[in-house]
C-alpha cells in the first residue's frame, strides 16, 4: 500500500509537493464513513482508501500523476533502456533556480509488513543519488544509500547489494551506469528484497480516463478467463450501459466488420491477425418480449462511456482481488456522476481489503461528506509563477464535517478553481 509520493522539479512542479494517503485525525459526520473508508495497519498508522484530486485545468493534477508514471518507468526500465531518463526527467523550466537541479522522487510504501522509503534523484543523463530506508523493526535504518558513484549498504538489511558496489565503481559494463539505479540494478540478479520491491512498484496501474489504448488491449486480453469475463460482464450490467455480454473474437476475410479502416481490411485479406471486441445487446419484440441478441462492435457501435467502462472494469477487479493501487487521471471523463460515485464508493466499501483509488477529477459530486473524508480530498493550484502547490480539505481551518464540500469548493473558498475572464469581450 502507497503511504505518501513526493516529487520535486518535474513539469509544473518546482518543490517538493506530496501525496499523502495517511489518515488524519478526523471524525467525519457519518461513522460508517470512518469506518470504510480507512486502512487500518497498526495502532500508529491507518491509510486512505481513496483519493480525488481537484483542481482547474492546467493546475497540476495530470503532471502529478505523470510524475508517478516517471518514477515506475524509471525503475523497471533503467537497465535496460539508456535513454529512459532522457524520455522521463522533465524539469520545472519556469525558474532559473531549477536549471540544474535533479528531479526529485520518493515512494513511501507497506509491503510485506514493512514501511519502506525508497527514491532518487536524477537528471536527463545520470542518477544523482538514489536511497532505500526500511523499519523492519521500531526504528527506520537504511537499506542503502548512494551519492553519485559512492553506494553504502547495510549488509544486515541489503545483504543482497553488497556484491553489486563494486560494479557501480567501475567505468565500463551494461549494467551499472550511471544512467541506471542501483536497486534495480541488483534485482535483475538477485532478487530478494529488491526484487519485491521494484515487482511491487510496477504493480501500481496509472491509466488515463480519455483514449487509453493500454485499457483497451488489457481488457480484451482479459476476456480469455472465462471467471473474470463473467465479472466484467457483471460490472457492465451494473453500470446499466445496456450490453448484455462481451467478447473477444479473431477477425478473417469472411466475418469483417464494417467499421474497420480499410488499411486494417487490407491487412486481413491478405493474412495478418486481427481481433476485436463485440457485445451483445438484447432485442425486443412489439410486446416488449426478448426475442433474440444483437451483436455490436465496441469500436464501432458503442459510446465513448460504455468502452471506457469496459476498458476500466479489469484494472478494478484486478486492484480489489490483489490489493493494488490504481491511479487514474481524467477518471470523470465521459462517465455520468452516479456511475463515478458508484465506482469510488466500491473501492471505499467494507469488501475492499487494502487496494488504494487514487484519481484526478472535475466532478464536483463527489465532494460530498457522505462518500470521503476530508482527507480523501485533494487540491491543486498553481502559484503566480506556475509552480503547482498540492493541499488537503484538511488543512483548512474550520470546515465542520457537515460542510457542504462542493458548494463551497465551486464558491472558490478552498481555491483551486479557474479565474475565468469574460467570454464575450472577444466577439465585442
């Protein structure tokens, strides 16, 4: 489970800004809101299930969640791709503060028990330093840490890491670079706990709610498990988008669909594979008896909502039967209001055991003290010199737990609104 991200230098994020899923020490309204909603992990330490970050376009929300996306490629792919750094470190440019300094990740994580606290710091071309902290115990030690080529490790903690130093001194091998971070470095032979940790780090699902061809192509896949077919089906029915079953079916020259652009047509004419996704829909007779199903493409007959439910429903079941975090940025984004409510309310539930919902939204419905905390509700605002500030409900004083949240969020009275000029002194 995530407890915090932080970031600094990446896009429109000049300091460090951090996302934190602790929970406060707050009473809500409802009791049962505290009660679902909140991960407990010791008597110390409860995490949020869910979280929404608000704010106008342009504030930050997406940069933030990129900044995740930056993070998870750069430890899976920094051994193998030289120029994943190149691709994924992109400073805040509006600041001559910033020019040479390195961006700034850290994660702070539960797995196996164990709060861990690992980050780095890296340009376009190098990995400045890079840390691992763990309290295996009461106390947090470190697992390792390294400045530049200088790496130290605790062989009580990090034994498995002890071998690798050497290799991070030397000025010639594929594997330790300097454009490549040490953890990941001594999970590709080790394993152990860097193993663990950097598989637990590429289990985090950060999609998009607009076109994301990812959701749709895991979704298909998806449907070759005939259990977790029968769920996504289930969810579509729930989410009362009219389809009544889903499939998966391998194209030929003799069962073409009509939507499909002629270049993909001419491809599977002349051989190559190609497969798509079909629904059913049932069909009614003038005494409104069923009579039989009729059969649509998703491409090409379904709305941009009924695909985009589609394409999310695995990454959902996937995150509640393994307890994963999934983030999700648009999340609102062609979804009526009820249906958003249904799907965050699903993740706050009781049935959910430790997966996290972390997700970017406009939809001021969902500021409501009935369905989050006031520490499941996040803010993004840029400053006078666009650098993207990130505050909780929380840290305003005085907002009782009967507040009307979206009522004073749209009054601008916790900011993070857009300042919009007047429309028609364009066509005056």
């Amino acid at each position: 489970m995530i407890v915090e991200f932080s970031v600094s230098n990446f896009r429109s994020i000049k300091e460090i800004q951090t996302l934190s899923m602790t929970a406060a020490n707050i009473v809500s309204k409802y009791k049962e809101i505290d009660d679902n909603n909140i991960i407990k992990v010791s008597d110390k330490l409860s995490l949020i299930k869910s979280k929404a970050i608000y704010g106008a376009n342009a504030s930050g929300k997406s940069n933030l969640i990129q900044a995740l996306v930056s993070f998870i490629s750069i430890v899976n792919l920094s051994v193998k791709d030289e120029k994943i750094l190149n691709e994924r470190i992109e400073p805040f440019l509006l600041s001559t503060e910033t020019e040479k300094k390195p961006t700034f990740f850290q994660l702070t994580f539960i797995l196996n028990n164990v709060l861990y606290r690992y980050g780095f710091e890296a340009t376009n071309k190098a990995i400045k330093s890079e840390w691992l902290f763990g309290s295996p115990g009461k106390k947090e030690v470190p697992f390792f840490t390294r400045a530049e080529g200088n790496i130290n490790v605790n062989e009580n903690q990090f034994k498995e890491g002890n071998k690798f130093t050497k290799l991070f001194k030397q000025t010639s091998n594929d594997i330790a670079r300097k454009n490549s971070l040490f953890l990941t470095a001594v999970k590709s032979f080790s394993g152990g706990i860097s193993k663990e940790i950097v598989e637990f780090i590429s289990q985090i699902n950060v999609i998009t709610g607009l076109s994301d061809r990812r959701m749709h192509s895991f979704a298909g896949d998806a449907l070759a498990k005939i259990e977790t077919k029968r769920k996504i089906v289930g969810l579509l029915k729930i989410a009362d988008i009219g389809i009544s079953d889903v499939d998966r079916i391998e194209l030929n020259k003799d069962n073409l669909v009509e939507y499909l652009p002629s270049e993909i047509v001419q491809e599977i004419e002349e051989g190559k594979k190609y497969a798509t996704i079909i629904t059913a829909h049932k069909k009614y007779n003038s005494k409104q008896k069923e009579v039989k199903s009729v059969t649509f493409s998703m491409g090409g007959n379904e709305s941009e909502g009924s695909r985009k439910m589609f394409g999310l429903s695995p990454f959902i079941l996937q995150s509640l039967e393994q307890n994963r975090t999934l983030i999700m940025d648009e999340f609102d984004a062609r979804f009526h209001p009820l249906l958003s409510k249904k799907i965050v309310e699903l993740f706050n539930s009781k049935s959910n055991d430790r997966s996290q919902f972390i997700f970017a939204t406009h939809d001021t419905n969902l500021l409501d003290a009935q369905l989050l905390r006031r520490d499941q509700i996040c803010f993004a605002e840029k400053d006078k010199y666009g650098a993207s500030h990130f505050y909780t409900l929380v840290e305003f004083k005085g907002v009782r737990n009967d507040a009307s949240f979206e009522k004073d969020y749209i009054s601008g009275r916790y900011g993070a609104i857009p300042f919009l000029g007047d429309f028609n002194s364009i066509i005056s």
